[in-house]
C-alpha cells in the first residue's frame, strides 16, 4: 500500500529544509520526502512538505517529528492511499 502526504507546515529558520528532510526520512515506512519553500518571512520560513512510503507511515508521528523540530503543522491538504491487489 502507498501512502502519500502533502503538509503545510511553518518552521523556524533552523533547523534547515535538508536537516528536516533527513529527519524525517527515517520514520517508520517513509520511502521519499520532497520539501518546497513557499514563503520566507524574517523569523519563520513557510513550506510544503510531501511525505511518501507505505501504509505504516504515521501521521501522528510525523506531527511529533515536526514538533520536535520546533515545526508546526498548519494542515493537511492532501492524502492519498493506493492499494492495487
């Protein structure tokens, strides 16, 4: 099964995209993460995340990630789930 998640989120300026990136490529089921910069403002940084592996890939994980990491999630904007049998 694949999953895929498409994430507003807002984070500080450090830690960079690349770090957060990296980061979260290591939770459980993460195959592939994509982050676009959207808007930089001068304490905080505006981006997109797209989270993409299979069905064990945690929402709820990914959310404590980001709080770690100082990241807040503004939504989510899209889901999508493939299971071709």
């Amino acid at each position: 099964m694949k999953v895929e998640y498409h994430l507003d989120v807002l984070k500080p300026h450090q830690p960079s995209i690349d770090s957060l990136a990296r980061t979260l490529e290591k939770l459980d089921g993460v195959k592939m993460v994509e982050i676009r910069v959207e808007e930089i403002d001068q304490k905080t940084t505006s981006i997109t995340i797209i989270i993409a592996g299979t069905g064990s890939i945690s929402i709820d994980e990914i959310t404590e990630t980001l709080e770690v990491n100082n990241c807040a999630l503004h939504s989510v904007d899209r889901v999508l789930v493939e299971n071709w049998k």
